[in-house]
C-alpha cells in the first residue's frame, strides 16, 4: 500500500498506526515506525491516538484485502496454538 499526502504527515502516519494496531502489531513497533516517518513532525497526541485507539469497534468486512486477511488468520492461529501451551 502506497499512502501520500503532501501536507499530512501525521495524519496519514495516524490511520498506518491505526491499521498496525488492526493487524496486532505490538504498540512500541508502531511508534518507533511512525517516528521514522514523521521525522520532527512527530505530535504526542497522535501517539496517544493511536495508543488509545479501540479495534474492537472496528468491524472487519468479509471483502478486505487478501494481506489483510491472511495476517489475521495466521495471528488467530498462533493465539489458539499459544492457549493451548
């Protein structure tokens, strides 16, 4: 996926971090990778955004895209492989 805006550096490093989390990304990863890319623009209320941000409203539609999808199965199997350690 390729995200531009000419202006909008945290916003777009806002809704990345906000897919990151979707994707079960540990928090420390994500903010160090929006970092890297807002450079000295970084805001803290961004990373608080995205800290606080709730993937449980967030409703995954049966038409996502194929990466997508496939990283969250391969997350549900190792959750259920590590439950039954």
């Amino acid at each position: 996926i390729m995200l531009c805006d000419s202006k909008g550096h945290n916003e777009v490093g806002m809704l990345v971090g906000c897919l990151r989390r979707l994707q079960n990304w540990n928090l420390n990863s994500i903010v160090t990778e929006y970092r890297s890319f807002a450079g000295s623009k970084t805001r803290f209320l961004i990373e608080q955004f995205i800290e606080l941000f709730d993937v449980d409203l967030v409703v995954i539609p049966g038409n996502a895209p194929a990466w997508f999808l496939a990283q969250k199965r391969i997350d549900e199997d190792e959750q259920r492989e590590f439950g039954a350690l």
